[in-house]
C-alpha cells in the first residue's frame, strides 16, 4: 500500500455547526478510518480548506437552517477541487431529493441519522478516489515513459521505427537517413512493407506476429529493406515487443554496431585474412582452415565442397572495364552471403571463383542451396551508369565422404570432374534420418555386392553386440513449446567405438537386406524408451522393406503390449517417395497401424507434385516439409508457395504440419507465417544421445 494511504486522510466538512464536523469525524474513526476533519463554515472558507494537504473528500451539510445553496456548493467544490468527492447531507433523504442533488453533481446524498450508511458510502468514495489517483498517476508516469522513449529513438544512433499494426510509427532520424529519406514525415504512417523488399515479406510479417505473442526472442533477422530510390539493401533487425498508446507493438532496431569482443591482435588477423570485396577468406588462409576442417568428423548431415563462379566473368569484364569489376563481383556475392549459415567455410579464388564447405542434412540440401543461388543471381542484374548487365552463374558440386581428403583433387572435381548438380534433375532420394540422403539403384552389379561383405559383416556384428544407438533431435511448436515430442535418428559403432553415419551404413544395409531387422532393433529401443518415459513422443522412420513387410503390424501390436507402452507415444513415418511408390503398401500398413493406436506421419512431403494427394489417400497424423524445401525457404517465393499450398492442404484433413531442418530465424518466421505448427532441426537444437532403460 502507499505510504500516503495510511496517514490521515484530509476532509473538508462545510457547515454552520461545529458539532456536524465532530460527528463526523467519530463516525468514521469508529468505521476504522483515521481522518482528520477540516472545518469551513461558510463558502468563502472554501477556498482557504482546499488549499491545504490534498484533500481526499468534501462533506457539505444542507439544512433548513443553513444558506448554502446546493448548486452553488457544488459548483464551489467542482472549481477548487475537481477530484475530490463532494457528498451532501441531509436530514431527510428521500428519491426526489437523491435524484435531483446527482443530477446537479453530488456524487451522493448521506444523513447523519443514518452513521452505516454514511460509513459505506465513505469507504466506497474513499476507494474510488484512491482508484483515480493511482491511475491519474500511472497514466501521468506513462505518458512521461513514452515522451522518455520518443526522445530516446530520436536521439539513438540505432536506426529505430515502432510498428503498429503494419504502419510505422515514431522513425527516428537514423532510420530516415538509412532508407535514404529527406523527413520523417515521409515515413510517419507508411506502412512498413512499403519500405521491405517483396522477397523479405513473408519473413518480417511472420516476425511481427511471433514478436507480438511474445514468441520472438533474441533472434535476428535478416531481410531486404527498399531504399527511397529503390535499391535493395540487406540489413539485421532486432524484434521487441513494446506498448504504444496502451496498445501492443514492436520495435524494430537496427544495430549501428555490432560489439566485438575477440582481441584486437585476433580482430586484426581475421580482418588480413579477408578480401576485400566480399568479405570472404582469401585463398591461402581458406585452404588453411579448410584443411582443418576437413580432418575433423561431422555430427550427421554430409559434407560437399560448391564452387560457384561468375560464368560470364570475360564478357562481363569487357563492358564494364577493369575499374568496375569489383562492384560487380560484390553484387554477384550478395546473393551467396544472404543464404550462408555460420558454419559455412568461403573463399574467393581468382577473379569470380567462389569455394564453399558446406555441412547439410543432405546431398539433394546442397543441390537446392546451389539452385537458390544461381537462381537469385540471374534474378539480380548488376546496374551500372544506367546499364544493366544480367550475370550468369555456374556451379560444381563435390561430394565429401571421408576425413581423409586430398584438397587439390577435391579442388579439380568442382572444376572439371563433378556433375553440374544445380544444372540437371534432382536424384530420387530415400532418407534414413535427418543426416542422409540414397540414390536407390533396383541393378546391383555382383561386384558391388561383393565389395559390400566387410560392411555387412560389420552391421550384422553390430546387431548382435547392441553397437547400435538411438539420437533425439526435438519437435517444438513454432512458439517454443517443447511437448516431449522427439525425432529419433540412428547411429552405429565399430568395434573401436567409433562412430558411424547412417550415410556410410544405410545404403549397403538396404542392397543386403538388413533394412528389417535395423528398423526392428530401432523399434524396440524406441519402445523401451517410452516404457520408462510415458509423457515422451517418438517419431520412428521405416523402410520401403518394413513398409511391405506384412507381418510388422502384427509384430508391433505384440511388443507394444510386452512393454506396456501407450501405442500413441509412437509416430511411425515414411518417406513421400516410399509412400507414392508402395501406396497400396503403405495404405494398408498406415490402417493397421492406426487401428493398435499407432500414429503415422509422411516425411520429406513437397518434392513430388502427388503431394496433396497423399494426404487424402493416407490417414496421416502428421505431415514433415522436406527438408530441402526449408532450405530455400527464406528467400524463394516459389517454394513459400509450394509450402503454404501443403500447409493448407494439411489443416483441411486435420493433419499437423512439421518444418524439417529449419536452421536459421528468417526461416522459422516465414513458416510462422505461413501457419506451419511445428519444427525440428539444428536452430532448435542439435541431436543428442537417446538414454535407454
């Protein structure tokens, strides 16, 4: 409670008679209320009362014997103390009178023959008055909050603009001059989308929205803004949720500075390291680090070395001129550095040769990674002195299987040796987990089989010795929910405890027929796992082998039992490309499943144009986004399209939708936008080891 409101409260009590005052003050110091009365005895004491301490009440006596004239009284008090109640009292109160003194602007009428009532109607005012004041002086503190914040954006370095339901509000002058505007006027009630580039719509409104529930934090986010001559210019946003007005709002802020903290002799290195123009490692210092990195194993995914390079280098060189070139290569980067995760290793090599180690979950990732940006670099033409000129990319993709890398042929075979993956049709793929990616091959040459021995010799090995082991990677809600829901991934050991990708393993075990028995070893640590962990979801993949395995349902039903488990805790997934090529298959098994309490889940959906389809021929639970999708979500609308199509899909069968691999904020907020429920991948967090009971 406020200090102020356990003092003595002040009270003005205007009347001829002394007695009226002292009757009222025992009235209510016998209610419990310590007041200290103040006497005025006519109206021109008035005056004098109310300029004392802050007085919380004004009792004004009328009688047959007094010549105060109500409307006069009150008009008295309304002038000197607006916010002080006025009550009158009467002798005798009856309907007529009550209604006529509210009506001219007593807030009640009272009678001393009635001390109760007196009593009640004080310590109901008393409240009110109190009330008012607090939210006088709330309203007071936050309209000084926000003239403090006003002055505070307007005096920021950061480029800073408050939006409200889309309209900008408030721009101080750092983010006038940083859009390239003259006045803030200009700015002020624009709607932000005005001033963003229509690749970076969905991204910022699905923001906006997370930002609003409270669901963004800490992230950035990286987007295009339009300049007033517009030109597109990438920027870093900071998200907060503010109040504005008494309405909810978010600020966006962009740094003038990031703080970094290495040391200055660390600083000045990486600095040397850099070309100029890009920003990328030049070519001594990234072969250095790329030698390092290579030596080292990868958690899950693959590896592939890109190279891409401006194809019309020569051609665009003899336009522009040596002078010119640099800004060129600088606007033909643009479009790799807007898609580059900060694991990603880069180089420049030469004039327009640009190296990349990247580390995804799959080959068919690295191939949409390319596509994007060949794709966003011929979209983008380089503008000079009024001349357009479109330039063309090209890449080379090398995949990376081993530690043990000679780096000049790995160099050779982005230039010469690999297939030009972002130039020709996607392989057809079977995925294992989150880390693999399978050409599948029906002709199997003898010596293949032949070649593969050693390493059935070793999965078989490892079956029987339980060198086998589960990871968990999480599936949150796109707000950050985590409802015990978990994507299982596999791993195997040799017999040194070193640890084997699915990548190495998987594809051999599918071409020797052990597909049936890993997916039945995986089936049952994931059941034991949810034997001990009853509030635990798992999301278990099966094979096209297990998938025309007809006697698994059966198999299932009984080790569900065995283990006490709820069959629900079970998710079993398929692959879309298995589900459209076994569908009477993977019909009849989706049933049966469903029917022992099992759910079902299709993954990678959205690379086959019969992806709707599927979802009104399979009772499906769950629908997983491709993965590959994800990747160039943030910036293809084509693909935002593809996704907000299958989202839409989905949510008309009552399926919940899952983003696979989401790695970045700019994606997780346009799946925001576009109403996807969950997500899983490395931005939420890396897997880790399944504990088994």
């Amino acid at each position: 409670m406020n200090t102020s409101e356990t003092s003595a409260i002040p009270i003005v009590v205007l009347t001829r008679q002394q007695d009226h005052v002292e009757y009222i003050n025992r009235i209510l110091r016998n209610a419990g209320h310590a007041v200290h009365c103040h006497w005025a005895k006519q109206l021109s004491d008035l005056n004098e009362a109310l300029a004392g301490p802050n007085v919380h009440m004004i009792f004004g006596v009328v009688s047959s014997d007094d010549e105060f004239d109500p409307a006069t009284l009150l008009q008295a008090t309304r002038q000197l103390a607006p916010r002080a109640p006025t009550l009158l009292v009467r002798e005798q109160i009856n309907e007529e009178t009550l209604t006529h003194d509210i009506q001219i602007g007593a807030r009640d009428v009272v009678s001393l023959n009635h001390p109760e009532r007196l009593q009640a109607v004080f310590a109901r005012e008393l409240r009110s008055f109190r009330l008012e004041r607090r939210l006088g002086i709330a309203l007071h503190a936050s309209h000084q909050y926000h003239e403090q914040i006003k002055e505070l954006i307007a005096g920021s370095i950061d480029a800073i603009v408050l939006v409200q339901e889309g309209i900008m509000t408030n721009p101080n002058t750092a983010w006038m001059k940083l859009l390239g505007y003259s006045s803030l006027d200009d700015l002020e009630g624009l709607p932000i989308l005005d001033c963003i580039a229509p690749d970076s719509h969905n991204a910022l409104k699905g923001a906006l929205a997370a930002c609003l529930q409270g669901k963004w934090v800490d992230h950035t986010l990286k987007i295009n803004v339009l300049l007033a001559n517009s030109q597109s210019v990438p920027i870093e946003l900071l998200l907060h949720k503010i109040d504005i007005e008494g309405e909810p709002g978010v600020q966006l802020k962009i740094a003038s500075h990031a703080q970094d903290e290495r040391p200055l002799e660390t600083r000045m290195e990486d600095a040397f390291s850099r070309d100029v123009t890009t920003g990328f490692l030049q070519w001594h210092f990234f072969i250095e680090q790329l030698r390092t990195r290579l030596a080292q194993s990868i958690k899950g995914g693959i590896r592939s070395f890109v190279r891409l390079e401006l194809e019309n280098f020569p051609d665009v060189l003899a336009t522009l001129g040596p002078t010119t070139i640099e800004s060129c290569i600088a606007h033909f980067v643009k479009p790799i550095k807007e898609q580059l995760q900060p694991n990603d290793l880069v180089g420049r090599f030469g004039n327009s040769k640009i190296f990349v180690l990247l580390e995804r979950g799959t080959q068919d990732d690295v191939v949409a990674w390319c596509n994007n940006a060949l794709r966003r670099i011929n979209e983008q033409p380089f503008v000079q002195d009024q001349q357009s000129i479109v330039l063309n990319g090209a890449s080379g993709i090398a995949p990376i299987h081993s530690t043990e890398v000679d780096i000049n042929q790995l160099i050779q075979s982005t230039l010469y040796g690999a297939r030009d993956f972002a130039t020709t049709q996607l392989i057809d793929t079977l995925t294992a987990d989150a880390g693999l990616s399978l050409a599948t091959d029906q002709n199997v040459s003898e010596e293949t089989l032949a070649a593969d021995q050693e390493w059935v010799d070793l999965i078989k090995s490892s079956l029987m010795q339980n060198r086998f082991h589960l990871l968990e990677q999480p599936i949150i809600t796109l707000g950050g929910e985590d409802q015990g829901m978990c994507d299982v991934l596999v791993r195997m050991q040799d017999e040194a405890n070193n640890e084997i990708l699915p990548s190495q393993f998987i594809a051999i075990a599918e071409r020797n027929g052990l597909m049936k028995t890993i997916d039945r070893w995986v089936i049952n640590a994931a059941l034991s796992f949810c034997s001990s962990n009853p509030d635990s979801t798992l999301f278990v993949r099966l094979s096209k082998d297990s998938v025309q395995d007809s006697s698994l349902p059966t198999w299932l039903k009984t080790q569900a039992q065995s283990q006490s488990i709820k069959p629900n805790q079970i998710v079993f997934e398929i692959s879309e490309s298995v589900a459209s090529q076994y569908l009477p298959a993977a019909t009849t098994l989706a049933q049966q499943l469903k029917q022992s309490g099992f759910r079902f889940s299709i993954e990678h959906a959205g690379r086959s144009p019969d992806s709707a389809t599927l979802l009104q021929q399979l009772p499906l639970d769950y629908l997983k986004l491709d993965g590959t999708l994800i990747q160039t979500l943030a910036t293809d609308p084509k693909t935002q399209e593809t996704i907000a199509s299958l989202v839409l899909a989905a949510k008309k069968h009552n399926i919940s939708t899952i983003a696979e691999r989401v790695e970045d904020a700019n994606t997780m907020a346009v799946l925001w936008q576009l109403g996807v429920h969950y997500i899983q991948g490395y931005f939420v967090r890396e897997p880790e080891r399944l504990t088994l009971e």
